[in-house]
C-alpha cells in the first residue's frame, strides 16, 4: 500500500528526472507568446461617454401635461441599430478612409463586418451610453469614435425633427378634414331645423294641449250622442208600440226644452195626464189627445234622427282630428329627435375639431422646442488619442503562454514516466524472484 509520504516521494522524483521538460517546454511556450506579442499589430481603444437629458429638462411642456404625445421612444432604445447600421458603417469607411483597396462588394461586406467588431457600446446608467473603438491607427480610433457619437446624435435629431413635423402635418391634415366635416354638419343641422319649422311649425308641448282639448271634446259630444240616441230610442220605441197600454210613459222622461216641439208634446201630455186621472181611455178627448201625441212624435222622430246623426259626424270629425293630431306628434317627435341627434352629432364634431386645434398648437411648440434637441446630448468623456495599446495585452498573452506551457509540460513528463521501462527498485521488477545482489553506480 502506497501512503503520502511515498506518493511525494515519488512525484518529487520523477520531478527531477523530467526537470529538463517542465523547465524547457514553459520556457519555449512562454518565448512563443512574447514573439506572438511582438507580432500581433497593436490595437489602440478610444472611448467616449454621452449623457441624454430627460425630455422635461429640454421641454417644460410635459411637466404641464400640455405636450404632445407622439409615443417618443426613448433614445437609447434606437442606439445599437443606429451605430451598427449599414449606413453608419458606410459613414465611416468613408470618413476614415478605409475603402482605398476595396475593389468588390464581398470585400466591402467583409470590411463592415469587421469593423462591427470594433465597435463596443454599452450603457453606464439609463440616461447615459459610452462607445468605443478599436483600430491600429490611436488617432483614427478617437476619430471613428468621434464619427460614431456624432453620427448617433445627428440621426437621432434628424428622426426626431421629422416625427415632429409629421405630427404638426397630421394634426393641419386632420384639422383641415374637420373644419370641412363641420361646415357640413352644421349645414345639414340648419336644413332639418329648417325643414322641422316648415313641416312642423307647432311644437310638441302645444299639440300635446291641443290634444288633450280634443280628447275633452270627443268625451263631451260622445256624452251628447249618448243622450239624443237614448231620447231617439225612446220615441222610436213609443212610434213603434204606441198603441200599448202604458208606452206613453216613455215620453214623460224626454227633455222636452231641448226637443223639436217638446213645448207642444209637454203640453199634449200635461192635459193628457190631467184628464187620464178623470176619466178612463175611451173618454173622447183623451183619445184625441192620444193621437195627437203620436203625431207630434213622429213629426219629432226624423228631427231626432237629425240631431243624431249631426253628433254623429261632429264625432267623426273631432276622432279624424285627433289621428291627424297624434300623425303631426309623432312626425314632431320624429322630427325633433333627428334634429337632436344632428346636434349631438354636430357637438360631438365641434369637441374634436376643438380637441385638434388645441393638439396643434401643442404638435408646433414641441417642433419649435425639438429645435433645441440637440442641447439634450451632453458629452461626459470625450474622444482622445489613446497612449497605449488596449490590444493585444501582453501580460495576460504571456501568463497563458506560461500556463498553457506548464500544462503541456506536466503532461509529457506524466505520459514519459508512464512510457519508462527503467527498473529503479525491486516494485520495478516484472517477475517475483529472488534478489542475488544489487548493482550501484561506483
């Protein structure tokens, strides 16, 4: 069994006999890395720092409320697609001059591609981003920086510029379209008040008084008709049956003051009353009287039916009056309720033509204030000429020579004890046989 102390021992040992490896190969690796160092061009690392300004600080309106809102995004969300934009690449290859062997378009793209990866952004808080830039040259880095933060800024203002004076175009179109859409409800709003008073004239609450006086008046000749239909009845009746005993006395109950010849028929049978008391029916003058009454009654029968029938047509006219009233309410009503709803209409309109107005003038004083914009980007750090290279950093490039190299050295050393056939000690033995005597180096 192999303890600790044998297995250091051991380790210690093989050090010594591998030390010409682990000393030979870190030293060789770390060589590699210093002549990769010196090899590698240089790459130098220009930075810039740029702080945007909360809209309020640049606009008052939106602490009032009173701004547009034009759902502004904020302008750090568009960074990165600004600056890695096929069109910010291309701004800077031209300003930097990096095109003068470029001869096709895959070359080109290639170029972009690359320079993409030398362009770092990042952002240090919400209102603030940096952008750096790698290149060979440290003052075409603090230029291509320079480029890019300009380049971001300018964009920015010029999207921001245009969205402002697309909201006050909008709002002039809008507001255009609404005064005509006005002028239109407004006409359409006089033509049915007009066409309400010339239909019309009469107003709801006077044909509602006009009705109810009719329905007042129908009650009353309808009372009327009922009366001369019941007198009617009762003549016809005593025409009819006169010659029965007791049917005169239907008479006595007619209203003899508003009778044709109710006076002479009172009086026919006042006297007939007076002699029926004396003398019995065959008595000559109460005969006489008899006959006389029935005269007088059918003389008064085709006058009564006269009367009748005039109530009769009063009636009919005073209920066609009062279809052709309720036909002139409901045309009223009908009329009114259009006339309230082009009004509704034309109020709603007169709001949002009011609401676009005011919307305009908010859409121009954010344009007139966006001319400012520009006093929104604060410069933190600006772009300058970097001293020293940023890349490659030879200290970290040697300790991953040196590490790599005692990695590759430990290895060989492992895989070189493992591949010795040298026998040290009597564990080395292949076989287990007895030791004559040992051999020492003299």
């Amino acid at each position: 069994m192999y303890n600790i102390k044998d297995v250091v021992y051991e380790v210690k040992q093989a050090a010594k006999r591998r030390i010409k490896l682990l000393v030979i190969v870190p030293i060789l690796f770390v060589g590699m890395s210093i002549a990769a160092v010196y090899m590698i061009s240089p790459e130098y690392m220009s930075s810039t720092s740029i702080l945007v300004q909360k809209d309020e600080t640049l606009n008052p309106l939106v602490l009032y409320e009173i701004a547009v809102n034009t759902v502004s995004e904020n302008r750090l969300e568009s960074f990165n697609e600004i600056i890695y934009s096929r069109s910010t690449m291309e701004m800077l290859i031209d300003s930097l001059g990096l095109d003068e062997n470029i001869k096709t378009e895959m070359e080109k793209q290639k170029l972009i591609e690359d320079l993409k990866k030398k362009i770092g952004t990042s952002f240090k808080a919400s209102d603030s981003f940096q952008i750096t830039f790698l290149d060979t040259d440290p003052v075409r880095a603090r230029d291509g920086v320079s480029l890019l933060a300009g380049h971001f800024i300018k964009t920015r203002l010029r999207l921001e510029n245009r969205r402002n004076n697309e909201t006050v175009d909008f709002f002039s179109d809008k507001l255009r379209e609404m005064e005509q859409i006005v002028d239109q409800q407004r006409q359409i709003s006089e033509s049915d008040q007009s066409t309400r008073v010339r239909e019309v004239p009469v107003e709801t609450e006077a044909l509602q008084l006009q009705l109810q006086s009719m329905e007042a008046n129908i009650e009353t000749v309808d009372w009327q008709l009922y009366e001369e239909e019941q007198t009617l009845n009762a003549i016809r009746s005593f025409v009819d049956n006169g010659s029965k005993p007791n049917e005169i006395q239907v008479l006595y109950k007619l209203p003899f003051s508003t009778l044709p010849f109710g006076e002479e028929l009172s009086a026919l049978l006042n006297e007939h009353d007076q002699l029926a008391q004396q003398f019995t029916e065959s008595y000559p003058r109460l005969r006489a009287l008899a006959g006389q009454i029935k005269q007088t009654t059918e003389r008064i029968l085709p006058a009564q039916e006269r009367i009748v029938a005039g109530f009769k047509k009063q009636k009919e006219a005073l209920v066609r009056q009062r279809m052709d009233l309720i036909d002139e309410m409901q045309r009223s009503f009908i009329a009114t309720q259009r006339a309230n709803t082009q009004q509704s209409d034309f109020s709603i309109y007169e709001g949002l033509l009011a609401d676009i107005k005011v919307k305009l003038e908010q859409a121009k004083m954010t344009r007139d204030i966006g001319d400012r914009a520009a006093e929104q980007f604060i410069v933190l750090d600006a772009p300058y000429i970097p001293e020293r290279p940023a890349k490659p950093n030879k200290r970290l490039v040697v300790g991953i020579g040196f590490l790599l190299g005692l990695f590759v050295a430990i290895s060989l050393s492992g895989v070189a004890e493992v591949m010795d056939t040298t026998i040290r000690n009597e564990e080395d033995l292949p076989i287990q046989k007895p030791i004559i005597a040992y051999l020492t180096h003299g």
